[in-house]
C-alpha cells in the first residue's frame, strides 16, 4: 500500500511541477476566464436573459446558467469542456505513461525495487485521475468566484450538489480519456505513436462520429421534405442512439442533464413525442430525476473506462522485460 | 575450507529461456559464492542481460530454477528484489528531476522510513562523489554522472547484492576506471556480492575475482582469472619473443632443449617461443653459448584478452 501511495504521490507531483501540468493549468484558467469574459461570453447573455424572465426555467438556477449558456455565435463552457478540454487533459496525462517510462530507461529501475508490479501502473492512472479532478474543480472554483463576482446570485445547495456531480461526471469522462491513452502507451512502443493514436481515436468522435450516424439514420430511414413527421423522428431518434457511441456525446447528453434541469434533451423530447398525447411539460427536473435520468450515463463511463484499465492492466501485467 | 564456509549467493539450476524460438539461455548451472564480484562475460547477445533479468524475477524462465540468497526469484520476486540492486544496460532517471529526489523514490519504494530517507540520501551521494549535485536536475547530468547516480540508486537500499549490466558503456576511460574502483571499494566495505556483465575484459579483469564467459546462451566456463587462464592455454602463461641478427639451427636447438620451453615458431627473423614460467635468464644463456647475437627479447604474460578472443572464435 504505502508502494502505491508513493508512485501516486510522485506522479501526482510530477503531473504538477512538469512543463505539461503548467501548460494545463494555463489552458485550464484560460478556459475559465473566457467562459465568463470572453468576447461573446456567458455573462452579457445571462444578464440579457434575467432582465426577461420569459424564458423557460430562466429564473431557477441561474447560477447554472454561467456554464451553460453560450456566447453569440460561440459554444458553452459545456461545449468546449466537453468536447477539448477534458479529452485533451486526459490524453495529456496518459500517453507516455508506460512507453514513456520504457524509452526512458526508469521503468526497469522501478520494477527491480520491491513492489507490485501493478503499482506503478495503478500509481500512475490514480494520480491522473486526481489531476483531471483537481483541475475540474479549479475550474469550476474559478468560475464560481468569478461569476458570483459578477451577477451577484449565489449559488443554492441544489445547485452547489449539480456542479458536484459535475465534477464526479467529469473526473469519470476524463478517466475515459485517461484510460484509452494510458491503453496506447502499454501497447505503442513509441511516445508520439501513442499520443497520435489517442488524438485520432479523439478526432473520429468528435469529428467523424456525427457524419457516421447522419449516414446511418439516412440509409435506415430516408427522409427527404416530404417525409411524415414520424419518419423524421425515427431518424432523428436512430441518429441519438448512433450518436451514444461516441463518449463525446454521452457526457455533452448527461451533463446538460445536471447543469441545465430546464432544458430537455433531443432523446427526452423524443420521446415525449412519441408516447401519444403526452405535451412537453414546461418545468425544471427535479434532482432525483435528473440523476436517474443520467444513471445510465454514468454507469457506461464507469464500465468503459473500466475496461480500457483491465485490458492495458493485464497486457502491463503479462509484458516480459527484455534485454533489448 | 573456504570454500564450504562461504554461501552461495546466486544458484542456477538448469535455467533455460526461450524467446520465439531462439534460445536465449540454454540449461545455466551458474553458482556464485557471497561476497565475489563476478564478472559476466560474453559477446552482445549472449544471454548476459536475460540471465540477470531472471535472476531478478523480471522474466520467467522458460525452465529450470533460480535462487538468490535461498529465494526463488520466479516465485518470491520481491524478496529477492529487496535485497538486490540493479543497474540495467539502458539506465534513465526522471530528468526533470533532482538527483536527489530520484533518489529519495526509491528509497520509499523501498519502504525506508521517511524520517532517515534524507539523511540516507545524502550519504549515498556522498559515497559515489555527487553530494554537490544532490539539488540538480538529473537532465544536466553528464552520462557518467548518471552511472555514479545508478550506483547510489543501489546503494539507497544497502543490498546483499548487487547486479550491474554494462556498467560502463558509454563513459570514457579515465571514468570507467574511477567507476570500477569505487564498485570494487564499495563491495569491499560492504562485503555486497557484485555481478557485472560486460563484454571488455579488462575491465572485468580489473576488479572480478570471478569470471564466466557466456557465448550462446552458455556458461563457457568460470574461474578466477588466473585459473582460467591456466585452464585454457595448456599452461603456457608466457611468450618470450626474440630478435637475433641470425637464427642458426644450433640456437634453436639450444633453447629447445631448456626444460619448461613448450613451444617454438619461427618467423622471418624472430622467434616465439612459448613457456609456462619467466625462461630469459636461460633463453639468453643458451643463445649466447651457441654464438648467436641477440638484438631483442621481449616478453608478454598471456592477457586474459587471448583466452576471451579464443573462446570468442571457439563460439
């Protein structure tokens, strides 16, 4: 145990005072500064939306409303968290782990000391995780500050448990990102083919994954201007579920969830549609209800990511050390 | 006597390892007393770094057992890493770093108490010569900065043994010197049973009391150096050379007949003449009686560098 805790503590350090940790503590306060002043940033709109409380939900959790409301003609906090920010920390911290170490030459002095084998690689995975959730709460913190600065709202306690979930939701999501580069690592031999595995894994979702699932609803069902209205939401609804594949999409899914109670996913407002009758219900999600709503959600990232450590473990495990 | 007194360090029985189809140790019986330094001879390839990696319980064996200090190093690694030390061929550090945090690592992996890992490290910086370089970072180090580093990184942990893979490649001669020396002063105080691989024998021969020669995957054999260089050129440790003005058939006759000559070559204009102990006393005596005129005499001791080059061609 206390090999573990020393390989996390290292790492944890290193992660921290290395070039990388500071470089993405500067993307991260970037990050945060932008979401609230930038150009087209949240706050001018926010304040837009509070002098008219027409808006759906726009009263109730404005607080939220600082990370989800997005600038003119630019993305949300939520966006660009989801879609760069944590894919990029996460593969960052993970794509030299193993090979890292290998071409380095330290990994053979580390394994020849007394401890487990599997030490050093839960060390390393353990101390990125803490990384990516220390930094999400950095962000968070600081937009929190900066925001509360600004529209002079507080945040309630329901909201103050949202962002926390979002926190856990995203340390979960980044874990993901962890895992698959930390996966390339064991099994690329070289630093760069690893790091460009990981981005392009990264690219195909956040690019190539909406064509595909356009492609595919649009061969199962085409539609074209004359289409009944089911037909166009079948298509959509297959184009949702294509879409799920992507981790990109289920954490941009579940987070709008958590931090937009108001708002209502293209899923749940197919669904309504679908079950005869029923009318959208214009009110805010409870807690309870919006944390079974992204159960699902969790528990996939909880199981990928799972799944990418249990492959890169035991192939970490079974490697032999050669003389060459 | 000794020799029944002294433990053995190191026991191979049978250690064979196969990678894809080629055999990269083939049934090693090696046995190595506490307290030797043994030198690990043998070309690249021969199975040196792959023996000390199943010594280390890194690689399993594809057959055949190894212990170190009464530990099976394939079933009780960690043991057997306790109390070993290991310089790999390819040593690196975390050169963004201080020495001295690298250090200190590992002295924690070791489970050394927090409260002695400081003062421990300092000593050990101390003892291989780096105790003004403990606060640099390891990137700055030059390559034998970094051997001397690879030392204290085995010194942390005070082994029983220690097991050094080519320790000195890389380094130039004055440092591979300065680096056998402080290996085989440090051993002494220690009484740490040493292996070193290489594949240059006179820096085995500098410092080992014991040698193996591996070609193959084999032990060729082992002994002291001076054992094996008895063993292997049927006892003719000298070569006396001799330049004479004339090399008539009455000289050659006249040295031949000196008892302890064992062999005769005749060149051009000189003569090797080959004897199992220092015969220029003689050899110049019986030149001089049979009116020959002698311009030079030179002698060498067979440097181990033969033997090592005559199993090499063996192999």
């Amino acid at each position: 145990m206390r090999g573990l805790l020393t390989v996390f503590n290292k790492e944890l350090a290193d992660y921290f005072i290395s070039w990388r940790g500071i470089i993405l503590f500067g993307v991260v306060l970037l990050t945060a500064v932008f979401a609230i002043y930038g150009p087209s940033g949240a706050l001018q709109n926010i304040r837009a939306e509070l002098s008219s409380t027409t808006q759906l939900g726009a009263t109730q959790f404005v607080f939220l409303r600082l990370f989800t409301t997005s600038g003119q003609g630019s993305q949300s906090f939520l966006y660009f968290v989801s879609a760069f920010l944590i894919p990029v920390i996460g593969i960052a911290l993970g794509f030299d782990a193993i090979n890292g170490e290998k071409n380095n030459g330290t990994l053979s002095r580390l394994l020849s000391q007394p401890i487990y084998r599997d030490t050093v690689f839960n060390g390393k995975f353990f101390a990125g995780i803490a990384t990516i959730a220390i930094m999400l709460t950095s962000i968070i913190l600081l937009i929190s500050g900066l925001g509360l600065n600004m529209i002079g709202v507080p945040p309630s306690s329901e909201e103050a448990f949202r962002l926390f979930l979002f926190i856990v939701l995203g340390t979960l999501y980044g874990a993901f990102w962890l895992g698959l580069s930390m996966l390339f690592s064991t099994f690329l031999q070289r630093v760069a083919t690893s790091a460009l595995a990981a981005i392009a894994v990264w690219i195909f979702f956040l690019v190539f994954m909406l064509m595909i699932s356009t492609f595919i609803a649009n061969t199962l069902v085409p539609i074209d201007q004359t289409s009944a209205t089911q037909e166009i939401f079948r298509n959509i609804g297959i184009q949702i579920t294509a879409s799920r594949a992507s981790p990109i999409f289920l954490f941009q899914e579940a987070t709008t969830v958590i931090l937009a109670p108001g708002a209502r996913t293209a899923s749940e407002i197919l669904q309504l549609q679908q079950s005869a009758g029923a009318g959208l219900v214009s009110s805010t999600l409870p807690l309870g209800q919006s944390l079974l709503t992204i159960w699902p959600h969790l528990v996939t990232f909880i199981a990928i990511t799972t799944m990418l450590f249990a492959i890169s473990y035991y192939k970490f495990m079974r490697e032999e050390i050669r003389s060459t | 006597m000794s020799k029944l007194a002294k433990k053995l360090m190191v026991e191979t029985k049978d250690l064979t390892k196969i990678y894809d189809g080629t055999t990269a140790v083939d049934n090693l019986n090696l046995h190595i007393e506490e307290g030797d330094l043994f030198g690990f001879l043998g070309p690249n390839g021969a199975g040196k770094t792959t023996t000390i990696l199943m010594l280390l319980g890194l690689t399993e064996p594809t057959s055949g057992s190894v212990y170190v200090a009464g530990h099976n190093s394939t079933r009780e690694p960690l043991k057997v890493k306790s109390i070993s030390g290991y310089v790999p061929e390819k040593v690196g550090f975390y050169e963004n770093l201080t020495a001295a945090y690298n250090l200190a690592y590992i002295a924690r992996l070791n489970n050394l108490p927090e409260e002695i890992v400081k003062k421990r490290v300092s000593e050990t910086l101390d003892i291989v010569g780096l105790a003004d370089k403990a606060e640099q970072v390891v990137g700055e180090f030059s390559k034998g900065m970094k051997q001397r580093l690879a030392l204290a990184d085995i010194l942390i942990k005070t082994p029983r043994i220690a097991i050094l893979d080519e320790p000195t490649s890389g380094i130039d001669p004055e440092g591979i010197n300065q680096l056998l020396d402080l290996i085989a002063e440090i051993a002494r105080e220690r009484k740490m049973t040493v292996i070193m691989s290489s594949h240059q024998l006179h820096q085995v021969q500098r410092i080992c009391n014991q040698i193996g020669i591996m070609v193959q995957g084999q032990l060729l054999v082992k002994g002291s150096p001076d054992q094996l260089g008895k063993d292997s050129l049927d006892s003719s440790q000298f070569k006396i050379e001799i330049k004479l003005t004339e090399t008539t058939q009455g000289i050659i006759d006249a040295v031949k007949r000196i008892k302890g000559v064992l062999s005769m070559d005749k060149t051009e204009d000189k003569l090797l003449i080959g004897c199992s102990k220092d015969l220029r006393p003689q050899i110049a005596k019986a030149i001089v009686e049979a009116d020959g005129l002698l311009v030079e005499m030179k002698i060498q001791s067979y440097a181990l560098e033969d033997i090592y080059l005559k199993y090499f061609k063996e192999a």
